[in-house]
C-alpha cells in the first residue's frame, strides 16, 4: 500500500487528500479478498490498517455468533486488543445490554461520549448513505453488561458501526478516538470503508466455512 502522511480524520471539513487516502484504504482491502488470508488474519490487518492510518487509539471487530447469540472480538488492536482476543471478550446480543448489540439491533451508527456518565450520544439510524439531522436519536444509556477492555487507553468518545452485508449485519466494528465531536462527518467518510470491510469478510467466512454462511 502506497503511505502517505498520517493525520488525525478531520470531522468538518473532508479535504481531497483524505478522499484520496480512504480509496487507497478500500483498494487494499479489496486486494485481500483474493488473497489467502484467512478471515481472522484478514480482520487483524483489517483494523491495523485503521488504527495507523486515521491515528484512533483503539479499533476492535465484533462478529455475531448465530449460535450463543453474542458477538465475539474477532480482532483488535495494540495490547487490549491482545487481551480481549485472549480471554474471548464478547457483548451478549440483547437489547438494553451494551451499545455494541444496539447498534447491531438497531442496524445504526453509534456516537458514544464516554467522558460523561452515564453514557451520552446519539445513533445515527436507520443507516444509510445518508447520515443526516433527521435520523438522530439522542439517548442516555447505562450499560447493564459492560465490561471494559483493558489498556485500551485514554479515549473521549467511541463510534461503534454496524457492518452491513446485501445478506444482513455480521457484526460490528469499534472505534476510539482520543479527539471530541466525531459526529455524523466521521460515521459519513468512514461508511464506504467499513461497507467494503463488511462484504470482503461475507466473502472470507464463505470461502473459509462455506454454506454456514450461506
């Protein structure tokens, strides 16, 4: 993958080189869908690739397990994401449990201001293309099943996103930012790449576990 200077996502203002960095993103990751990786190490680069590139503290990946009805951590990274792939950090998929499961329910971005307690933000939903005023829900929530990663950091605010397949929502994927505001800019820029992450991974999991997915 070409480099090219690495700077905090801007929220406001999305300048043509950023546009320019996100396709470069999304090529690379439709590289890999030929490649041989398998689904996990293809998820690992995955968020790797995320974290270094956009300067988040914390990315960590979250695939349904149609069987317990959780979603498990299918990559992370840094040290806590070392440390939740090694003890199986999973969020129960119930409504009312913890933000990740609704916004997998709610098939909806999720802003989470995690400076104030309880938890303050917004969802942004029904997800679309169009991220916009009009489909804001702002909610207070405490999570009744939180269980903090560790070593994650110092972090002022998690978007967690829905990856949306044509055949469904597979999972989630979390990011922490050290910045504030990430608001509705962010979730809009970063949508087609999590869109890409999401199809490549279908793909990945039908090749590697076949009709199980089907």
């Amino acid at each position: 993958m070409h480099k090219q200077s690495k700077r905090p996502l801007l929220y406001e203002n999305v300048v043509e080189e950023q546009v320019n960095q996100r396709q470069v993103i999304i090529d690379t990751i439709i590289e890999w869908s030929s490649s041989s990786l398998t689904t996990n190490d293809f998820l690992q680069k995955v968020v790797d690739i995320l974290k270094d590139e956009y300067l988040f503290n914390f990315v960590g990946l979250f695939l349904l397990n149609s069987e317990t009805q959780f979603l498990d951590i299918r990559a992370g990274t840094g040290r806590a994401g070392q440390l939740m792939l090694q003890h199986q950090y999973r969020w129960h998929l119930s409504k009312n449990k913890s933000l990740v499961s609704e916004c997998f329910i709610r098939n909806a971005v999720c802003i989470d201001m995690l400076f104030s307690k309880p938890f303050e933000g917004f969802f942004y939903g029904p997800l679309s293309s169009d991220v916009n005023d009009k489909n804001i829900q702002p909610f207070t929530f405490v999570e009744t099943f939180f269980s903090p990663a560790p070593d994650i950091g110092e972090t002022e605010e998690r978007m967690i996103i829905p990856l949306r397949t044509h055949q469904g929502v597979l999972g989630t994927i979390e990011f922490h930012s050290l910045a504030v505001d990430m608001g509705r800019n962010t979730a809009h820029f970063i949508l087609p790449v999590v869109d890409c992450i999401a199809e490549v991974c279908l793909k990945k999991m039908k090749q590697e576990y076949g009709k199980y997915y089907e």
